[in-house]
C-alpha cells in the first residue's frame, strides 16, 4: 500500500548528500521490477523498467530523496553541538525539537538561552540558527567528541501516523511522498518503457536531477514533488497557494520553471476525464528539480505534479492520504500517455 511504502521512507535518515539508508530501501524494493538499475557519482538512481512498447517520446520520472536537515559545525567545551541548516529550515520551528546525530542516531534536542534571560531587544525577535545548539546529554566536549564530530549530519526525530480525518503526519514528506509514488507506478504494468529518477541533493541546488537528465537526455520528464499549503488561519485566501485535501496540485510556473504548455493541458485534460481531483498551484513561489532538468542539454519537455503539504520544512510535515493517491494516478496516467503523444 503507498500509506505503508511512504511510511517506510518517511522515518529513515537521508539528509542532502548523505541519502544512503534511502537509496539502499529504496533499490531493494524497486530491484524484482525494474530490467535495469544504476546509481550514477551523485548517488541517484536511475531505474529503468521495460513496458509492452518502445514509446515515441523517452520519459524521464523524477523524485529527490534527500530531506532538509542539519550539519554539526563545531562541539563547545561544554558537550554542545553548534549546527547550520542543510536545506531551507525556519528557524522558528527548532527549539525543543528531537533530532538524531550522527552515524549512530543519538537522541539530542535543539536548544537555546532561555526565555526569561533574554533581553529585551532580543525578546521581539525569534532566536537563529547561529544561536542554537544540540543537546546530546554530554557534559564536556571530551564527552561529545567520543561520538560526534564537525561534519555529521542531524534529522530531525518524528514517527509517521495517521490522525484526524484521512490526514498523515510525518518527517521529509517532502519528497519521499514522491519517491513512494514513483516505487508504486514501478511495480505497475507499463504501456511503454519509462526511466526513473530518485535524485539527490535537490535541496541544495537540485544537484543530482541536473546530472541525471543530462545522462539520460529524456524526451520530457515529470517531476514528482510535495508543495507547500498554506490553508491554514491567518493568511489571505489569495495566498495559500494549495489546499490539503484538495486533490493534486498541477503547476504553471515556479521560481525555477515556466511549465510546457503542452504537457500542462494534457495532465489537466487526463484529470478532467478521468475524475482524479487536482488543483492549481496559485502562486509562482518555490522550486523543484523541474528548474534543472527542463533546461539540460537542448531542453526538455516538463512537467510537475505535487503533493500538498502543510508546514513544509519543519520537523512534521501533514498531508491527506486521498491527495497522495491522487497524485499517484494522476502521475501514472500522465506518464502513459506522454510517452506516446506529440
């Protein structure tokens, strides 16, 4: 089921350039599927699975596994880690926060000076990253430095669920929702042979999808995303951008792509008729790795479907089941078709 697979993903660790433990899962699911799988110097995989027809049109469908995260910069003399931010983190969601450092996962939580020492210049303003720290338990630098050191990386420590009505919470929903969509249509019955793409470090440049477009050298591509949705109280309708629950999110133009226009007709003309639930992003704000891949060589044929997603980047993400599998058809039939049309 995609609630298991994305449950699955969502609790392992895969800061940008360090998506190991989500690449290993991932290939071994993928692997009885798939005719042929490769994992290029960037650490992406690149899966191709054979369909009953060659198609006019090679598809290249893309999903980042990297989450945002953090990395430890220096261990102070008194067993506190000083980070910085790997990926777009608001710093106003991290104090207190659980995390996991290092190789071997250690439970620590995000901190700084407390409220009631706090002057009153800096009372009015949220604390920053530079003046936070990690809490491992240690009591010295000698202590910490036993198992960590400048380099390691930090997660954040959230268990996936499911609570209120058809709502999922979880970790790096941003975009291992993505990644469980892709593993879903592989082990589908394909109309056409179709690569697929789980890219790396998209959080940090969309690094890993420029490398494997320009290997592939795709027809068009898709790009499988989970989006910011800001349905929530105190902003203007006018900007909430997508709705949870409001179906799949089809985008015209982001901070990084203007959308082929072909390719959005065709994906809003296959929801229409097929009754899957969608809606438009109604905002250009944002990117994904839809701004390297369409520009690489000569230019691709692009588009993307997302997931929406409320509090993005933070340490739980919450999306709507019903949404999840509406990306995942919609993402699937467009697939189909593309490969095949003009």
């Amino acid at each position: 089921m995609l609630r298991d697979t994305l449950a699955k993903l969502s609790e392992l660790h895969g800061v940008s350039g360090v998506e190991d433990e989500v690449r290993e899962y991932i290939i071994k699911e993928i692997r009885p599927y798939c005719d042929e799988i490769s994992v290029n110097s960037t650490g992406s995989i690149i899966a191709f699975k054979k369909g009953r027809a060659t198609p006019e049109n090679k598809l290249m469908i893309c999903a980042h596994m990297d989450e945002v995260g953090l990395i430890i910069t220096d261990i102070e003399e008194n067993g506190l880690l000083k980070f910085a931010s790997v990926g777009g983190i608001d710093a106003r969601v991290l104090c207190g926060t659980p995390v996991r450092v290092g190789d071997e996962k250690l439970p620590g939580v995000i901190g700084a000076k407390p409220i009631h020492l706090l002057k009153d210049n800096e009372n009015a303003k949220a604390p920053e990253i530079k003046d936070m720290y990690i809490d491992i338990g240690a009591l010295t630098g000698d202590e910490a430095r036993q198992n960590i050191c400048p380099g390691d990386y930090a997660v954040f420590d959230t268990d996936f669920g499911e609570f209120g009505d058809g709502l999922l919470k979880g970790k790096a929903l941003d975009d291992r929702a993505g990644c469980a969509v892709l593993m879903e249509i592989i082990k589908r019955d394909l109309g056409s042979d179709m690569y697929f793409v789980f890219s790396t470090m998209e959080e940090v440049g969309l690094r890993g999808a420029k490398c494997a477009a320009f290997s592939l050298a795709p027809d068009m591509a898709i790009v499988v995303e989970s989006t910011t949705a800001a349905d929530i109280p105190g902003v203007d309708e006018c900007s909430k951008v997508c709705r949870v629950g409001g179906g799949a999110v089809i985008s015209f133009m982001d901070r990084t792509t203007i959308y082929d226009r072909g390719l959005l007709k065709l994906v809003q003309r296959i929801a229409n008729e097929r009754g899957i639930k969608w809606q438009f992003k109604k905002g250009v704000t944002g990117g994904n790795d839809s701004g390297t891949i369409h520009n690489t060589r000569g230019g691709i044929r692009t588009a993307a479907i997302s997931l929406p997603c409320r509090y993005l980047h933070s340490p739980c993400g919450v999306i709507s089941e019903n949404d999840l599998n509406a990306v995942c058809e919609l993402v699937y039939s467009l697939a189909e078709k593309a490969a095949v049309s003009k």
